[in-house]
C-alpha cells in the first residue's frame, strides 16, 4: 500500500472453523485462542472500526457466546463499529458470533441460519453384544450414564435432554431479536426452526444486511484508500508460539507425534473429534 499511505485502517479478523471442537492439527475456535487478538484489534487507536470474516458451521454454543460478548463489551467499550462479512456458511453458533456485528453481509451463497440445538449420537448397545463385549460401568448418581450410546435409550433421558435444548435454544433466540430487532421480517416458527438459507433469502429474513465482501464494503464506506490489516497470531491465525522440542520434525511437535504412536486412546479421541467436526461442515454440503 505504500509507506505514506495515510488511509483509514479497519483491522480485520477471521475466524474460520468449528467452535470449541478440536482436531490434532487444527485447534477449534474459542475464547481463550481468540482473546488476544480481539483486544489487539480493538486497541488499535486510529481504526474506524473492525471487521469480521467468519466461516463456521457452529459448534460450542458456550463459546460461541464468550467470543460474541468479548468482541460486544469491546466495540462498545471502545466506541468502534464492527462489520461481520460471512464466507461459505455462519450457521447456528457460527451465525450466534456474526451476531456481533453491527451489520452483516453474505456472499450470495453463503448459508446463514440454522438457529437451534442439535445432539447426535449413536446406539451401540446391540453392536457389541452381537460381538460379544461386556460394559462396565460404575457410577455415583442415577444420571450420571444418562444416553450412553452403549446402553439402551431411556424416555425420561432424551426428556431431560430436551429440557436442556430448549432453554439453550431460547438464549440463541433471544439473542437473535435483541441484535437484529426490527431487521427479522420472518415468523419465529420460520426462523428459528433450525433452517438455514443461502444469502439472498438471509437478507430476505432480516437475519444479515446485504451482499458485500469486506473490501467492496469498507472501500465503500471509507473510500478507497482504507487500510484492512488482517489480525492474526506470530505463528498464524490462532496458533501461539510454541518452544521447539527435541525429535520436532517438520512441524509435528513430539508431543503430537506421542499422541498418535504412543496413546491409541488418544488417536481415537483425535479420529472421533475429526469425525464430528467433518460432519459438523457436511450438514450445510460443505
């Protein structure tokens, strides 16, 4: 951009994947890797405003909310307008942290939506004994095994996770009016069923402002001099430095390498949290 450019700057920052699942490689989103550099794009002193760039099938709904109150507390805090550009998708707790824009803007067929709560698991129980597996199990607390996929579904288990569900579900709905307000034009039973949309019926909804990208739009509303430095960590987007250790190759930490040859319980976490997180992103055909 040039040494003496003196055009306005709106830092940018992506936040791009599950929210609070992690795979080996690829650490989900949370608060506690996206703090720093929340602060340090609201603490820059010149910045007309921030911008961000989200790409998330959700995940965390706990999370979702901690980083959307962080990046809240500090655009009013700070008195900076934030501008939230969606890519692929921004669904359920994905669209719940887009909600902390000011405004929101979608690519055409960016899929938007998807306000509900969702638990998937699986009933096991017949498959290991048809193999001939023994379950053992000891608990303290009559709930403590409530839906364990290796034992029978009970009614008054999937009751109690319903109840659950649906006090999460209102939090998300009302954090949904309270931030879109008179923008929503559809039916609660609509918008809030759990479907989600491509971008144009987003806009149609209220639920986002417009189509735009974040340069289109910034070059609109601070001319085309504005200055977009994205936001990111020494080592990446939200990787931390870490201190090399002995036997690191090829940047696998030997740590990492531990987990996978020596702690098959470990490799299995890892496959199972890639699973989940891949069919997490394969519900909106991604």
């Amino acid at each position: 951009m040039g040494l003496f450019n003196r055009g306005p700057i709106v830092p940018v920052l992506k936040f791009t994947g599950a929210i609070g699942m992690a795979t080996p490689l690829k650490p989900g989103l949370s608060l506690i890797a996206t703090a720093a550099l929340i602060e340090r794009a609201f603490s820059i002193k010149k910045a007309k405003a921030v911008a961000i760039v989200i790409n998330s099938p959700g995940g965390s709904p706990v999370q979702s909310r901690l980083m959307y109150q962080r990046i809240r507390d500090l655009a009013v805090e700070k008195k900076k307008k934030v501008y939230v550009f969606t890519e692929d998708v921004a669904a359920s707790g994905g669209y719940m942290l887009a909600l902390a824009g000011d405004e929101i803007y979608v690519d055409p067929s960016s899929i938007v939506g998807s306000i509900g709560v969702i638990y998937s698991s699986f009933g096991l129980e017949k498959l290991i004994e048809k193999i001939g597996v023994e379950r053992r199990v000891h608990t303290a607390g009559k709930h403590k095994m409530s839906l364990d996929p290796f034992s029978p579904e009970k009614a008054d288990d999937v009751e109690r996770l319903k109840a659950i569900q649906a006090e999460v579900h209102r939090v998300f709905i009302e954090l949904v009016k309270e931030r879109r307000g008179s923008r929503l034009k559809g039916d609660d039973d609509e918008l809030f069923s759990g479907e989600f949309w491509a971008g144009d019926r987003a806009i149609e909804l209220g639920l986002v402002d417009g189509v735009s990208d974040v340069r289109t739009k910034m070059r609109e509303v601070y001319g085309d001099k504005v200055r977009l430095p994205l936001v990111m960590g020494k080592r990446g987007l939200f990787m931390p430095r870490a201190r090399p250790q002995v036997g690191q190759e090829r940047g696998f930490e030997t740590g990492l390498m531990d987990r996978f040859f020596n702690r098959p319980e470990s490799l299995s976490d890892d496959v199972i949290s890639a699973l989940e997180t891949r069919a997490l992103w394969a519900r909106f055909g991604l």
